[in-house]
C-alpha cells in the first residue's frame, strides 16, 4: 500500500466518524478507527520490523469495520435472495 493511498482511508474514516456520531458505536470500532487513523504514520517502520503490512491490515480493517456496520444497522444482508421456483 502506498502513501497516497492514505488519502482514501481518510475520507473512509471520516465517513465512519461521522456515522459512528449519528447512530452511536460498536464494539471495538474506537480502536480499530484509531488504529487506521495512526497506521499511516508507524506503518511503514512496523511493517519492515514485523513483516506484516501494517498499512494493508488497515485498509482491510476499515472495510471490515463498513460491511459489519452495514450488516448490523441498516439490515443489509437481511434478505437472502431466492431462487425462483419452477413449476
């Protein structure tokens, strides 16, 4: 992941602050919304110490972190789809 790609986990997690405030917070979110917030400034070094992708966990973390709002509060995957019945 490169460093402009950070500008896009801004807008996401600004996206997710702002709904967090309206509809209220999840279990764990704080930390994981923090930790993308600050992966972009020690990603880069802990990556090359740990051999992780610090900075791609983020990423990935912050959709993580979308899909479970969206299954959980707006019923997304509520209704399974249906195949249609042959007579």
């Amino acid at each position: 992941m490169l460093d402009y790609d950070h500008v896009l986990l801004g807008v996401a997690i600004a996206f997710l602050f702002a709904d967090m405030q309206a509809r209220g917070v999840l279990r764990w979110e704080p930390s994981w919304l923090a930790f993308a917030w600050l992966a972009p400034l020690f990603g880069r070094a802990a990556s090359q110490w740990a051999h992780l992708p610090v900075n791609l966990l983020a990423a990935i973390a912050l959709l993580a972190l979308a899909a479970r709002r969206a299954a959980l509060l707006d019923a997304a995957f509520a209704r399974p789809l249906r195949a249609p019945q042959r007579q």
